[in-house]
C-alpha cells in the first residue's frame, strides 16, 4: 500500500510554518541547519519513510516558513507543530542551528523526545571563538548591504568548503546551498519578541538524558568540533561519530555513511523497550 505525502502551512504562534509528513511507525521529527532548509533532508526523508512516520518543516524565516509578528518561541513552534500533526512522542534529527534548537526543545520537553540525532549541532549559551564572531560580523555586513549573494557564497565557503579546492566539493551542493540561503535572504524579517531565553542550556546537558548521537564532519569548522565533544562529555549517554572527508553538513558531503548511521541508531532505540 503506497504511503501518501501529506503537506501543507500550519499557523503557529508567531509564524507560519511548511512541513511535510509522510510514513507509518514511530515519529522522526527533522529540523535543517542555518545555512539551509528542509530540503538538505531530501535522501534521509525518502529512505526512513519506509520504516517511520517522518516530519520535516522548514524552520521559520526559511524555505517556505515565515515570521509573524509578536511573541515567538521555536520551542513553542515545534510543540504546536507536533501536536497539529499527533506526534506525542517524536525521535529528532537535526543539524547545526536546527541541533541547537533541538537541544533547546528536548531541555523543555523531555517527555515528548524519545531519541536525538544532531549533526555538527550549535549549542545556546555556547561562547563563540574569534573566528566565529570575525564570520558573523562580514555576514551581517554584507546583508545589511544588501550584497545577498555574496553573504550566501560566504555562507558556503565558511561551512561547506573549508579551504578546499574547489573541484573536492560537489557542484551540485554549491548550487543547493546558495539556492535555501537566497530563499532565506529574501525574506522580510518582522519585529518579534522570543518568550523563552536558553543561554544557560550550555550548563544544562547533565539533564539531556535520553540516547544522544553526535555526527561531526572532520573537516568542520573548530568552534563545533569543541561543541561535539563538549555534548558528549556533558551529557549522560551521548556517543560521538566521526565523519570522514565531511564539513558542516556531513549528510549532505557522505550520505551513504551518514544516513547508514542513521538507521542503525534508529532501529537500536525503537527497539528499546
């Protein structure tokens, strides 16, 4: 029997957000990285819809989700989301920004989270190196100037090239990852206040106790490889996993290694009783 995608808007406190849901079995919920939006989850829907109920949204301010005005939370957003789609209890999957906001949401609602996959997760609270700071700094100029495509190329050789040569970075992920920041740099951005500060979640991890898995490129950026290990030294039963030849988004530069990974964490914890 053909399992049917099912997508759409949904309007939550402070936003409207696009997800897509399709599959049968234990909830995965998928949050995107920063630098993208649902779509860096393309291969992984696909291949774990065939054995879950998989959702994925795009966060709002990118891809197809936008800011209302007024109060707003993430936190309060994912719960919303969750609820308007019955997921009760969900296994997360996120990346970077989307990894923090993970983090951010099983510190909140630890009842709702079953499992935690993060790729090269951020992490609220966490104090940023020089590095970090000098990026944020040109890539606030360059928007505030209005040279968009240049911020969304900084975006690209700061996360995914890392000082490569060019021809050791598929063409094909340049063209995606320039293409969900330019979505995301288009969009008007509303004045907004966020109901809930996470700055201390940094010293909060000790309370992060379900199984946590941490996939780290070797190449990424310092500040997240610290972050990883930081993640698996403070939380009770969180794991580590390399990505070999992998920047910032390791699913997207080693699908085949990352999503096999994947499976296996997931088909170890619903088997849990």
């Amino acid at each position: 029997m053909a399992i049917i995608l099912e997508k759409g808007t949904f309007k939550a406190t402070g936003a409207t957000v696009y997800y897509e849901v399709k599959g049968a079995g234990e909830n995965v919920f998928m949050i995107h990285a920063g630098i993208a939006d649902s779509r860096m989850w393309d291969a992984e829907f696909e291949e774990l819809t065939k054995n879950y109920r998989v959702a994925r949204i795009d966060i709002p301010g990118f891809g197809d989700s936008d800011f209302l005005r007024g109060a707003f939370s993430f936190t309060k957003v994912f719960q919303e989301v969750l609820d308007f789609l019955q997921m009760e209890k969900v296994h997360i999957i996120a990346a970077s920004y989307g990894g923090k906001l993970a983090i951010d949401f099983c510190l909140e609602h630890s009842a709702r989270c079953k499992s935690l996959v993060l790729i090269s997760p951020a992490l609220s609270g966490w104090e940023h190196s020089e590095f970090l700071q000098n990026y944020g700094a040109k890539e606030d100029q360059l928007l505030e100037e209005g040279r968009l495509e240049e911020a969304a190329l900084l975006n690209y050789e700061t996360w995914i090239v890392r000082g490569r040569e060019k021809q050791e970075v598929s063409e094909n992920l340049q063209k995606l990852i320039l293409e969900m920041q330019m979505t995301a740099f288009l969009k008007e951005e509303p004045t907004r206040i966020d109901l809930i500060r996470a700055e201390d979640h940094v010293n909060k991890l000790g309370k992060l106790s379900l199984q946590v898995l941490v996939l780290i490129g070797e190449l990424d950026v310092p500040d997240f490889q610290e972050i990883a290990d930081f993640i698996c030294e403070e939380a009770p039963n969180a794991a580590k996993i390399m990505v070999p030849n992998a920047a910032h988004l390791a699913n997207l530069e080693a699908p085949t290694f990352v999503l096999q990974t994947i499976k296996t964490f997931l088909q170890k914890e619903t088997s849990r009783k």
